[in-house]
C-alpha cells in the first residue's frame, strides 16, 4: 500500500507541474475548459487554489459564470452557435439584438475551441434552418480542482458548502480525487424557434436584468468560497496578523437581539461572513446586557452603518415578497429595524448616553431595559438605575413587576418623595415597554383560592384613553384564544403556554370534558376553541376567576359549550360523563383523584393529571400516580371501572417549578380490562 501511495503521489506531483505550467498565470491564461483561458473575475481565486500550502490542490478547469444565447441545431451532433456568450452582465439591447433582429443565421457547426468566443463571426450570409432552437442562459460559476488525498478532497468540499455552493461533490476513483465545485443558480429559457422570437422585447429585458441579478448574486458566492478556501488552507497567514482588542472591535458589529438572524442573513448575502459564523452575546465590557449581539465580520469587509441598514430594509422587504408570494401572507408584526453599528461606536454610544444622562441615538439602537436604565439614571443616579428589574410580564396593556429591593431603593432617593419620582419611574416603565398600567406583583398568598398580591401603581390618563379599563381587569390573547382576568384578584400562568396548545390538539370533537381546576379558563378555552369539545365542565372556587371565565367565554363565542360549577369541586354531582378530566392543580392535584375516576365513564377515557416531582424521579413519579389510580377505580361500586387497567400514554415536562424541580403532566389512559 506505501508503494501504491509514492506512486499516486508521483503520479499527482506530474500531473500538477504539467497543469500549471499549461496555465501559467494572470487573465487569459490556459485551461482545460472549453474556453481554454481563465476568466477574468476569478483569476485571482485560481492562483490562490494553485498556491495552495504544500501543493495539495490545483486547478483543472474553470468559468466564472455566463450569460449567453445559444443556437441548436435541429440534429444536437451537428453543434451550435453562440450569438452572446458573455463573462460578465450584458446589455438589454445587445441581447434584444440577437433574439429580435431580422438578420437571421444559419447553424455553424462548432468545436470545442471555437465555444465561449463573444462575437459571432461570419454570420451575415446564413440562414437559419427548419428545427433549429435559440436559449437564453444564465449558467452559474463552476470549478474542477484535484487534490493530493480524499481528506484534502473533504476540506474543499466543506469550504464550497460553507458558501453556500450546495450541488458541489468529489468526484475519481481510487487514484484520483477530484472535486466539482458549483452552485444552484441557473436560468434556461427557449426565446428563437426557426428564426422567430418566442417571446417578447419587455420579457427579454426581464430575463436580461434576472440573469444579471444571479451574476452579482453567483459572484457573491465566488467570494465567499475564496474567503472560505483561505481560511481552511492558509490558517498561519490568519494568525500571522494578531489584532489588538480595538482592531477586533473595527471588525465586529452589533445588533439588537431579535434582529441578529436578518442581520446574518444579510452579511452572508454580501460575503461579509461566512455561513457558520457563530455570534456572541456583548459584555458588560461592551457596554451590553446580553441584550444585544456581537457578528465578527471577516478580515478587510468595508462598513457603512448608514448604507448598510438601507441594504437591509431592502433585504428583508425583498424577503418579505419571496414569503409572501410562497406563503400568500406576512406577518408585518414580525418585521425588525435592524439596530446595527460598529462595536466601537456602539461602546462610544453607550458611555456618552450615560454620562450626559440620556442620548436620543442610544435609544435607538439598544433594548427596552437598556433605554429605562438611560432614562432613569438621569433621575436617580447610575447605581440606582442598574437595579431596575430584567424580567417581567405583560398581560394585556399591563406590565407587572416584581417586588424587592429595587423599588425601595428607586423610590427613595435623595429629595425625591415617593409619590413625585414614582409617577416618572413608572410612566417611563409603561414607556418604553408599550404598557398603559404598571402594577407590583408580590407573592401569592396561601388559601384555596390562593389570590395574588398585585397592586396598581401606575394608570394611564382616563381622558386620554376612555376606553381603559377600571381597576386590575384586563384582556390577553394567547395563542388565538382570549383571557379575561382581574389581575389583582387572579393568577395568569404564563409558563403554561406550551400545554395550553397541547390540550387543544389531542381533545377530540365530541369528547366530553371536565377540568376540576379551571382558574380563568387556562385549559377551558383551548379544549373549546381549538380541540372543538363537545361540552366542557369547570369546576372553580375563586368567584373573580370565574367571572372572567364567563366573559372569556362569551368573547370566545364559545359559552353554549360550557357549564361552570361556581363551588368547591367535591360537591359536584355529576358521574360516569366525562371523556377527559384534567386536574391542573399544583404543587399537587391529589385530592382530585377520586372526583376524577368517580367522573370519567365507565367504559374508561383520559386523566391529565399535573404535579411537581423531582427531575430525575419524573417515570418512577407517572408510575406512582398510574397505581394510585388504578386502586381508586377498584375501590368504585361500578364493575367496569373495577377492572380498569391504568396505562400511561405521555408525560409532559412543561417547565422548570424550581431547581430541579419540574412541573409535568401525566396522560393516563383508563380502560376496563376487556378494551385493553
């Protein structure tokens, strides 16, 4: 096998020099193409392949990238002839020319050497022939390269894949390894059948500025391989050149959070960045709460932030047109500015911004806590500000807080009285995080109905907003359905978005449905509006969440399919009804347990019962509920429930209740044992 490999290495070493020797260098020189030159856009990409560290790759053939307009025969062996074959973007008229123009040509037959040429010659005495066929094409860059070994072979593989130039593979046998480099964009259209134009002058043009657009778009990729082929086979003259922090901090840009996919879309569109570039959260060494994202650009990208939010407006309203006409909509709540600056401005931005107290310019480009934190800093000092809080909720026009240290501390600060620097810290709040109420959540206190501690600190003003509600009432929407809730005397569990939309989806039309814990309608409402229930029961005790469960219900179109039961759930008379019972009680729905088997009917259906265990104990956990159940149905006086055999059908983790503690669901399937 070492002889086989000296000799294949030998061999490649020959027939690399021959090559090269062949090509020599700079614009025009030869190939194997059927051109048998190098094109002029990719002279310097073809040196640097041959230049290759260790000669381990080498070129054979190559293009650049076409347009052209070809004629066939009416016989595909007798050739065919180019009336435009052209390198570069042609003009509308000289294409407009070939296809519309009177002085029609006959079918000269061609070799090899005479295809890619870009003047007909002899043409003026021609004429064109029954059967004959012009195209207008558009054929995209395209490369042949061997390597020295299969595992070179892969790392050009990976670099052409990287940018983006997916129809590429390695090609050989066993001595061999070659690789076709390529890309998907093409464009092929019959525009001449026997000397007739097939289309007309407005469309040629349209075709015309399409192929011209692919060409910048296939140069784009070409570039993109370069950088990709560079990084992979000349690592040491990356690493030559060590930039100081401030240099990295020209070379890298930042942008808001929600917008960092549209930002790297765009980057990768212009060669900016490479596919796989990975992004990094700014530190607070960048002036940055994690708010924000860092993209590294590649080494000697040129930037503009001016000129290159335009390109992205333009960008994403180009991308929005390619969903919309695939998808039919867009959803123009989903648009994003894109926010982006050099690092290095941004940093400058953000310490201006806080030592002058507020700077309309940060405020543009940086989050919604970021700008509270800029605005109050100028009320009540930096150190005061930094405590606002990261986190909160917004149900409705309400965004509710959390209690702590923070608020005392902002609120008592220097001659400040509580009432005067509240009244701005909380308008400020509602600001910047579109809210018309502000509120304080505290604990929940213990009890059955187990109230929250919420407070109303902040309204907006009622003769500017007629329309807003009194008190603590509010109206959210979630997942197509609307809540209605008192926020001040009921719980809204936004952690449970993910089992709200389950139980919509596995409820069937027809079943019958009793949720022993129904709060403001959390799962109610789903099992009515999108799993089509045919009746639903709610039990529920809290009466301020059962009167937003009937506004729910009648805004939802849905109150003929439910009955409320306005009282502790054990007092529920109803037997043997229910499909389904869903028991959505934590840290642990336990004392539901008989009420549910006494409820479902005899010949069986689902519990969903909800509870806090431990991570790591989640099966042994299911299992336990499964054989306390089956003991409750043995213990009923119906001979079918008797024989029930409890199967457990799903466990859902819907999220993390404390650490390593998690709240799940567990699907219980109860059949007597003859269905089973």
């Amino acid at each position: 096998r070492s002889t086989d490999r000296a000799e294949m290495s030998l061999e490649y070493k020959e027939r690399r020099e021959r090559v090269l020797k062949e090509i020599g260098g700079g614009e025009g020189a030869k190939d194997k193409s059927p051109k048998g030159s190098i094109d002029a856009p990719i002279v310097d990409l073809i040196s640097e392949i041959n230049a290759c560290p260790g000669g381990r790759v080498y070129t054979t053939s190559s293009c650049s990238g076409r347009i052209t307009v070809f004629t066939q025969g009416a016989s595909q062996r007798k050739g065919g002839h180019w009336s435009i074959c052209s390198h570069d973007k042609v003009n509308a008229e000289d294409v407009l020319s070939a296809i519309h123009s009177k002085n029609i040509f006959c079918i000269s037959k061609t070799d090899e050497k005479s295809e890619g040429k870009d003047e007909a010659k002899g043409t003026e005495n021609r004429t064109e022939t029954s059967g004959t066929l012009s195209t207008f094409r558009f054929e995209p860059f395209i490369l042949c390269c061997e390597c020295d070994s299969l595992e070179t072979a892969y790392r050009v593989l990976g670099a052409a894949n990287q940018s983006g130039m997916r129809e590429s593979g390695i090609m050989g046998g066993s001595k061999r390894f070659l690789v076709g480099v390529r890309c998907s964009l093409r464009l092929e259209v019959p525009v001449r059948l026997d000397g007739k134009p097939l289309i007309t002058p407005d469309y040629t043009r349209f075709l015309v500025a399409q192929a011209n657009a692919k060409f910048d778009e296939n140069l784009r990729k070409v570039e993109a391989f370069r950088k990709a082929f560079f990084c992979e086979f000349y690592p040491k003259k990356i690493e030559e050149k060590k930039m100081t922090k401030d240099e990295r901090k020209n070379m890298e840009i930042v942008c808001s959070r929600s917008s960092t996919k549209l930002v790297k879309d765009y980057l990768k569109s212009i060669s900016a960045i490479l596919p796989r570039t990975r992004v990094r959260p700014a530190t607070e060494e960048d002036c940055g709460e994690g708010n924000r994202m860092v993209i590294p650009l590649l080494p000697g990208v040129s930037f503009n932030a001016n000129d290159t939010e335009t390109a992205i407006k333009k960008f994403q309203e180009k991308d929005h047109k390619k969903k919309k006409k695939k998808n039919g909509k867009i959803n123009e709540k989903k648009s994003k500015n894109a926010d982006v600056l050099p690092l290095k401005i941004w940093i400058q931005q953000q310490r201006e911004g806080i030592s002058s107290g507020y700077s309309q310019k940060a405020t543009q480009v940086s989050s919604p806590w970021e700008r509270m934190r800029l605005v109050i800093s100028a009320m009540v000092g930096e150190s005061a500000a930094a405590l606002l809080p990261k986190k909160w909720q917004m149900i409705g026009d309400i965004v509710l807080l959390p209690s702590g240290e923070w608020l005392k501390t902002s609120v008592n600060l220097g001659q400040n009285t509580l009432i005067s620097l509240g009244m701005k810290l909380w308008s400020t709040i509602a600001q910047e995080l579109g809210a018309k109420r502000v509120a304080i959540k505290g604990e929940v206190q213990p009890g059955i109905i187990r109230p929250p501690e919420v407070r109303i600190v902040w309204r907006g003003d009622d003769k500017t907003d007629s329309k807003l509600p009194k008190g603590g009432w509010v109206t959210h929407k979630e997942g197509g359905v609307y809540y209605c809730l008192d926020v001040t005397r009921s719980m809204f569990c936004a952690g449970n978005g993910t089992e709200k939309k389950r139980v919509g989806e596995i409820c069937r039309s027809g079943d019958i449905v009793v949720d022993l814990y129904a709060g403001i309608g959390y799962f109610v409402l789903p099992y009515l509006v999108h799993g089509k229930a045919k009746h639903v029961i709610a039990c529920e005790i809290n009466p301020a969440s059962v009167e937003g469960l009937q506004k729910a219900l009648k805004l939802n179109n849905v109150e003929d399919r439910c009955t409320i039961h306005p009282r502790d759930n054990k007092l529920l008379k109803e037997k043997n009804i229910a499909d389904r019972v869903n028991l959505g009680l934590l840290p642990s729905s336990e004392k539901g347990w008989p009420i549910a088997v006494q409820i479902l009917k005899p010949s069986g259906g689902f519990l969903h019962v909800h509870g806090n265990c431990l991570d790591a104990k989640v099966e042994d956990y299911a299992k336990d509920v499964a054989k306390a159940i089956e003991e409750l149905s043995q213990q009923s006086d119906d001979l079918k429930k008797k024989s029930w055999k409890i199967r457990v059908v799903h466990i859902e983790k819907v999220k993390w209740y404390a650490p390593r503690v998690r709240h799940v669901v567990i699907d219980l399937e109860c059949r007597p044992s003859s269905l089973n």
